[in-house]
C-alpha cells in the first residue's frame, strides 16, 4: 500500500509531467492579412493589430492606398 510520502512524489511527478506538456504543446495562432493597396503604392495606409492570450493569438493587417484629393 502508498504511504503518503510515495503518494505526494507521484501527484508532484504527474504535476510536473502535466506543467512540461503545456508548455511544450504549440500554441493555436491565426493572421489575417487584407491587402487592397495598389502595387504601386510604396506608402499604403495600413491598420494593424494582435491579441495574444497565451491561449490563442489573432494577428491582423489591413492595408489600403489613400487617394489624394486636389483642390
């Protein structure tokens, strides 16, 4: 029968053992990128921004070519 001392190893262990496959496990990512700049753009105008919940992180980038107005 476990004593209490070989119980206390054996719930560290697993404990340990649970920790290292968390963090060894690869994290859920997604990016979007809409691009509706034109090509010949070197400036676009772009919106970005992320969210890391060290669950999951969400990227996204947005870009457009700004017309310029004359006047």
């Amino acid at each position: 029968m476990m004593d209490q001392l070989n119980k206390r190893r054996l719930a560290i262990v697993a404990g340990a053992a649970a920790l290292l496959v968390t963090t060894a496990a690869v994290r859920p990512s997604a990016e979007f990128e809409i691009l509706t700049h034109e090509i010949t753009d070197k400036t676009p105008r772009k919106f970005q921004a992320a969210v890391d919940t060290g669950v999951l992180a969400v990227s996204v980038l947005y870009t457009w070519t700004e017309r310029a107005v004359l006047r």
